[in-house]
C-alpha cells in the first residue's frame, strides 16, 4: 500500500483517486481554496459535487489548511491543478513536497517567452521548485485521451505516463495502473506534453464546424452536418503537431496514436474548447464568445495565444517556414482577432499542388 | 468543360457531381441496377431520394441500359459502385471504358488470396480489365474523410486523390477542386487505400464503447459516456494503419492525418458500420446483429473478415509478429463468433511495460 497525496479536487485530480483507491493505496486528496465546497461534501458524505459521483469511502479529503497533514510521509504526489495555477501549484508544492517523493501532473499547456521559446508545464512547474526538491523529485505528466468523469465512473481509459525517469515512470505505473486504467510510459516527456497542448487548440478549431453551418441557417436538426469539416481540421492538427513535436526535440512517433488522434477526438467530443469553437464559427468575436461562456477558464484558447503567439518569432528565426503550421496560425488570428475567420483550407497538408481554376483549363493549350 | 461519366448513383457516386457540375463540367450520371428508383426521380425533378437533395439541372441521369450513350465521349469516369459490387462494376467497366481516359473510384477495402497476400481493390479491378484498358486507362482512387451527403450539401470536404500517374491525378484535381472541394494527391495509392479500408474495420469497434455501456445497463442519458474507450481504438488504429501501410510497401506519412485520424472519425461519427459495433459491444452475436440490421452491407465487417483473415498466414510467414495488429486480430475474432469481446488493452501501443499487480508491490523487496 502506498501513500499517495492529491493536491486539487477538481475533476481530473479528483478522478485519479479511483484507480489508486481500488489499488488499495491511501489516496489523501487535498482541495485548492476553489474546491472547498467539493471537500466539504466529500467529507461529508463521499459525493463529489461536480463529478456527480461518491468517491470511494477510503479517500480523505482535506481542505487546503490541512494540506501539511494530507501530504506527510506521502511517496507519490500528484497534481489535477489546472494549467492556469502553475505557478500557484508551484509555489504550494515546494512547500509540501519532500525529496524522494515522485511528482506526477495533469496540467497541459505551454509558456512562451519573448524570444518565442516554448516550454512545457511540467518544465515551467520544476524550474519554480527550490534546487534540492528540483534535483530530488522527479515531475511527470499524464497524457492522452481520458475525460475524467468517465475514469470515475471507472470506464477503460489508456493513458500514457511521460516523465524523464523510466525508474520513476514505472513506480507511478505499478501505482496507479488496474483493470480499468491502463497505462504505457514514454520518457519523451517533451513531445507528449507538446500534443497534449495542442490537442486542446485544434479541438477548439474543429468546433467552426459546427458554428459555421449555424451562421448559415442550417436547421440543427439537418441530417447532413459539418463532420468532414472537423475531420480535416482534426487531421492537419495531427500533422502540425508532429512538426511541432520535432520542432522541439521530441520524437516524431510520440505525435502518432493516443497523444494527436485520440485525445484529439475525446476533446472534440465536448467541453469548453469546443463550445468557444462553435460560438466563432456562428460568427462572434473571441471577447463576445467568451463573455457568453461567463469567462470560463478555456485552456485551448490559451494555448493558441501562447503557442500560437510563438509562430512569427519562430518564423522569423528560420526554425518553422512561412508555409508552416497554418492552421494553427490561423486559430490565433481568430482568437486575438486579427482576422475573421476564413479556413485557408489550399495551406493543408503541405500545400496542394498548383491548379488551374475550370475557365483556365480550356486555355490550358493557348497558354503554353 | 470536359465531359464526366459516373458509373453509380448512390450517394457517393452522386455527391461527386456537385464540385463537377458547379466547376461547370459536363456529368452523366449513370445508375445501377440497384438504383433504379433513384434515377427514375432525377430525371423527372432532380431529387436525389437518397441523399435528399436536388440535383444540379445540368446533371443528366441515365439508367443502366443507358450507359453506353452516357459514356460516350467522356474525358474522365468515375465510379461510385460499392466495394461488394467491385468485380461487377469491372465487367461493366470493361464492355464501357475507352483507351486514353482517366478512372477514378470511391470503393474501399481490400481482397485476399489464400497465402493472405492482399490487393487493393483499385489493384483488383483494374486487374479485371482487358489488357488495352488496363495499360492506357489509369486507374485512381478517392479517400479520405467524406461524408457524401455533406459533400452534396457543398460542405467543406478535402480529399486526397491517390494513383501511380502524376498526370493523371493532376487532370482529375484540375476537374474536380472547387471552393469547397478541397483535394490532395498522392502517388501512393497503396498506403491510401489500405488506411481507407483499414478506418471501417476501426470505427466500427469504436462502436463497441457506447454497446459495453447499454450492456452495463448505464442510462442513456448518463453524464459520462465512453469517449475514452473509443479514442484509444481509434488511436490504437492509427498505429496498426501505419504498420500495415509499412508491411504492405506504401509511405509510413500517407498514415498521418487525413487517411486515419480524419477518416476514423467522421466514420466513427455515424453509419453502419458504428450501429453494428454498438450490437457487438452490448453482446449481440455478429450474425444475430447482422440479421438486426436486416443484412445491410457493412464494409467494415468486411474488411475486418478479409483483412483479419489474411494476419494468421502473414504471421506464419514471418511477416508479421504475433503481438502485432492485436486490435484487427481481436475484431476479427468478434466479428467470426471465435471469441466473445474482451479487448486486449494491455497489448496496444506495442504493449505494456509489465508491472507487477498491487498486492505484489509490497512483496518487491522480498522477491528481489
């Protein structure tokens, strides 16, 4: 039995506590300040509120005051703080963190900096640690497609384990893997975070799909939808993600499977990027989109912003070509409105080949 | 204007006459012996009674016994005929084709012999073809994700047209793109058209997500479905695509994107061959479901009892490995009754590293 210690009771933290409470393990499960009512009613009476599911009754739960208590002789710590509290999980974590312990996180995104460097959360989160937690604690990251409510209705879902240190991978995995929940490794810690970033973008994007046939009237109860539309979007975010993935030293084959095509699609299928994705391609600006959603945290936008943001410096110092990643450059004309949105569909896929519109066929001959 | 004859009215082969009409080409379309009806209603009002469309007026419709003066003169021929009907429409094909035209088909999937060596059906048909057809009439392939009622619709569609001929694909792009048809080639029609085939024996098990859930008795209406499960088949099809493209000497690229990430998941957003994985996964026999579906044609099941067919022999050949292609080879399983479902999860992604179960971790010091 191993003790494990969960900083952040939204969702996904609060879902992993499922594999490892069937595990047999400890699960200590400590709210932020914005998940005391989540706490509350799990102490009370096991029911987790936003999940809409009782944890299972061998899960303490802890308001953040008791952080100190959930977190002693813990040897795995996990985080489900969401990408925007980083730096708070951060500065929580290099108070309750102890060296030996293994660090695992489901946070994704990435942060640039004015020289249009990218880094991934896991990294940006170590570099805040204190020197001796930093060499001591190993971070890694937990990838791929897995909607966390349907890990806590305990639904078969694999995922991949990504950190730098195999020996601490298949501690978490020994850990944390069961009948259910079925975990692979990868010590590209790097190309997995990459798609797990993107994943977030292009799902957004693919969620035109839906808006733009609204914008156009079409009756929702239509039986011919926009499912070709998503499905292209889908198919150049797998593409962009590979070259992003090599960009930054990660290994072409970690953009294959689970990280590009399945997450993509599960983060498709719904959520919050989707949704700001349908109310842009109805036509609203990203600012009227978002205040319509109530300003609801949305990790896809943010990502085009900073990844997306990172382009023009990166073209600029001949890392991408002008011609790369148009998709991507396009979702962050959309959402910093420079620009409405208008696919530049001929950009896919490398380019398509030169040809010439119908009316220039017949002069194919006087032309050449 | 160039003169276009399509062999098949059903849906595909009808949506293909949108882009080629509004590029203001000349299109016959020429019915089946199965699409009587269909074409009885387009010549008297232009409705398509399938895709429930109008017809552009300058479509002209022709029934089967039509068909030689619906050819007459045409540049380019396309087909539309389903994969079961292939070495049908070969001998149509044989008595209508004229040396120095261009031929493309929208079937998928893939025929095999008895030592399991498989042929792309492009590859079977033109096989069936007499020698002066076979050598002066290239033979190329559409794939891709392509709803054919959205592409009649005028949704945004992008394609990739696959064949052996750079010209040729050249003068069939310059006929068919349009504003809204969106096309690609590709030389490697092999890889294209396996990773064609390949996506309906993948989307249909995507469907068995939702049927383990019905046979679990969870309510329809419950919050958390079973994305997770769906992804990773998905994903895991991504990867047995790109190993069979490898196997079978296409381009390992042409399984990026479009060919399986795009394709699998317009196809797993609907259609037959999902409704029969959805029976599958609640635990209908495949004959009982088949029979449900008042033995519809399913592509997929199909091409899973072909192509799965074919592993056993590849792996005693030492082409294969026996851990490899496990999603195809258990969906063949399911689909022949030799097994109930029971997905192999820990063989995906090449397999799991082992782990030792939980009530053996504590045991690690005394075992090592």
């Amino acid at each position: 039995m191993t003790k494990i210690a969960i900083l952040g009771s939204g969702m996904m933290g609060s879902a992993l506590s499922m594999p490892l409470a069937d595990n047999g393990h400890d699960v200590h499960l400590v709210g932020t300040h914005l998940d005391r009512e989540i706490i509350d009613s799990v102490k009370a009476t096991g029911y987790h509120t936003t999940l809409e599911i009782d944890m299972p009754e061998t899960v303490q739960a802890y308001q953040l005051e008791e952080a100190e208590q959930a977190f002693d002789g813990a040897e795995i710590v996990a985080s489900g703080v969401t990408s925007f509290a980083t730096h708070w999980a951060a500065d929580q974590l290099s108070k309750l963190l102890r060296p030996g312990q293994v660090f695992v996180m489901v946070a994704k995104g990435m942060e640039a900096d004015d020289d249009g460097n990218l880094s991934i959360l896991p990294d940006v989160l170590a570099s805040r640690l204190p020197d001796d937690l930093r060499e001591s604690v190993p971070v890694n990251a937990i990838v791929g497609p897995s909607i966390a409510g349907e890990l806590a209705a305990r639904r078969h879902t694999c995922v991949m384990f990504a950190g730098r240190d195999q020996a601490a991978l298949d501690r978490l995995t020994e850990t944390f893997a069961g009948p259910y929940y079925h975990v692979w490794t990868s010590t590209d810690i790097i190309g997995s975070e990459i798609c797990a970033a993107l994943k977030n973008c292009y799902a957004l994007g693919s969620g035109f799909g839906d808006g733009v046939i609204n914008r156009d009237g079409v009756d929702p109860d239509y039986r011919w939808r926009n499912f070709n539309y998503e499905a292209a979007l889908i198919s150049q975010g797998v593409i962009e993600s590979r070259q992003f993935v090599e960009l930054l030293g990660g290994r072409p084959e970690t953009a294959e499977g689970l990280a590009t095509a399945g997450d993509t699609y599960v983060t498709a299928k719904g959520g919050r990027n989707v949704r700001v994705g349908r109310l842009l391609g109805a036509g609203m600006r990203f600012q009227e989109a978002w205040e319509q959603l109530d300003h609801i945290t949305l990790e896809g936008a943010e990502a085009i912003k900073q990844i997306g943001g990172a382009l023009p410096t990166l073209t600029e110092r001949g890392l991408i070509g002008e011609q790369d990643m148009p998709l991507l450059r396009h979702l962050y004309d959309v959402i910093t409105e420079k620009r409405e949105l208008d696919m530049p569909w001929k950009t896919f896929f490398g380019g398509q080949r030169p040809y010439l519109p119908p009316e220039a066929v017949s002069l194919k001959g006087a032309k050449a």
